[in-house]
C-alpha cells in the first residue's frame, strides 16, 4: 500500500514517525498526480481529496473509491485484495 501526499518529505517524514504510518508516502507537491486521479480540482488545492485507487500488478486500475474514511478504509479494502 502506498499513500500520496501534499506535503513535503519533511513533513511525510514527520507525520509517519509520530502516528507510526505503516506504509510510504509519496510527496506530490506539484498536484500533478493529484490533478490526473482526480485528488485535487486545481495545482492550488491545499488539500487532496481522500480517494482510492487498487492498481493491479498489470499497471491498470482495478477499482476506484470516490470516498474513503482513513480510519475504517483498509478494513473496507481487505475483502478486494
């Protein structure tokens, strides 16, 4: 599992040591991977939007959730992998 962030490494690399994140975090600072998954409307977007997408190892997406809770989403997402 890979998350993707606005934030810069400093700050990822903060965030993941005090809360313990189990897995990395990619830093898009530009917005451009935000922009192409639909996780940010425009390259000012202070926030990304909390979405989802199961990439198969074949590069395609498998499944895309519009929504998803941070909190309950990798019980919700067993079930698919």
């Amino acid at each position: 599992m890979l998350g993707v962030s606005f934030d810069t490494p400093e700050e990822n690399k903060a965030f993941a040591e005090k809360f313990h994140f189990p897995f990395k975090l990619l830093c898009d600072t530009s917005r451009q991977m935000g922009l192409v998954y639909g996780a940010a409307d425009d390259a000012k977007s202070e926030y990304a939007k909390r979405i989802a997408y199961v990439i198969g190892p074949d590069g395609v997406v498998k499944q895309a959730f519009a929504k998803v809770d941070a909190r309950t989403f990798p019980q919700t997402l067993l079930p698919t992998l």
